[in-house]
C-alpha cells in the first residue's frame, strides 16, 4: 500500500521561505539554509536524503513551487537521476515544459493528482513536496499518511509559514523518527487517523 508523506524543510521559528522571493530566489533571501542538510556536507543528511529517493515513488507539487524550481530541477525534476515522476496540480497546464521531463500536470485538483501519483508509485512512497498551500490542503483533506520536517537551526523571522490557519481540528501525529544532525533535526511523525 502506498504511504503519503508530507515532506518539508523549516527554519525553528515555522518558517518553508524566508521573505522576498523572486524567480533567482525561490525560496526567499537566505532560504536556501533550509536545504544545506541535504546537499552540503553533512553526510547523515545527504544519506536520509538519498534513502527517501530510494524509497519513493512518485512526487506531487503545486504549480508555484514547480515554476520557481524547474530552472534547478530540468527535465529529472527533484531527485534527478532517478527521474521520479512528478505530478503538478494547477489550474492550467503551461505552454512550456522540459523536452523528456518527468511532469504531468493535474488540473482536477489534489484528490486527482493523488490518484495519478498512487498508480505511477505502486507500492512506493508518494511524496507532496513544497508550497505550504498545497500541503495544507493535503493535510485538511486527510490525505496525508505521514510528515517528515526537516528542523533547520535558523531563525528568519517571517517568510511562508507551515502550519499556518489551518482549517481543521486537532490532528493527533506519532513520533516514528528522530534523527539529530548539526544541519537539522529530522523529525518523522505518522497521522493518527480520526475516527
């Protein structure tokens, strides 16, 4: 059976971005900080994150997070070489896309790209990645399994918080794993179904 994680870099203080994005700065001035630990040299990092890659098996992202990352990504999209595929959710398909790219996009909403996502990924790990509105929804909808946050030791003070008026009641989550790095705390929770 196919497990849905949310999967998410942070600083301390809640934040996915630092302030004052732009298309040479996705994700905000400074806020590159929050993925040091998996492609600097932390070498726990890189391995979790080379593990995930292993384990996954299909990626879901929102359009914005798609434009502002597919100049970095190209044709392979977030893992790369292993060229998992990528399912974006958008209301309109762009005009454009990486000749032998690894994108489909989805405008029937969040419920449909998990569909598509599920039967590319069979009985791998279907990772929603990025944009704190999109995995928010997820998180609403009760579509998550898991979320794995990546804890940065930085503050940025404001940018685009995680958790932020979340429309839903308590959520009861499972510590599954904790791994302490210098570059992040890795933490992995499980939802606990509502009943």
């Amino acid at each position: 059976m196919t497990t849905v994680v949310f999967d998410t870099s942070m600083s301390l203080d809640g934040y996915m971005t630092a302030t004052n994005q732009t298309a040479d700065e996705p994700m905000g001035m400074g806020g590159d900080a929050l993925h040091d630990w998996a492609y600097g040299a932390d070498p726990v990092g890189r391995d979790l994150k080379a593990a995930a890659t292993d384990r996954l098996g299909a990626v879901i992202t929102g359009r914005a997070t798609y434009d502002h990352c597919v100049p970095w990504w190209g044709a392979d999209g977030p893992t790369g070489p292993a060229r998992r595929p990528v399912f974006v959710v958008t209301h309109e398909a762009p005009e454009k896309s990486p000749a032998r790219g690894v994108y489909e996009f989805v405008t029937g909403g969040i419920e449909e790209a998990l569909k598509c996502a599920t039967v590319a990924a069979g009985s791998r790990v279907v990772s929603v990645l990025g944009g704190a509105k999109l995995g928010q929804q997820y998180i609403q909808a009760g579509l998550i399994d898991e979320i794995a946050v990546h804890l940065v030791p930085v503050l940025f003070g404001s940018g685009t918080r995680m958790f932020e008026n979340m429309d839903i009641d308590h959520i009861r989550l499972e510590v599954s794993e904790v791994v302490h790095t210098p570059a992040a705390t890795h933490l992995r929770y499980r939802v606990l179904k509502r009943r």
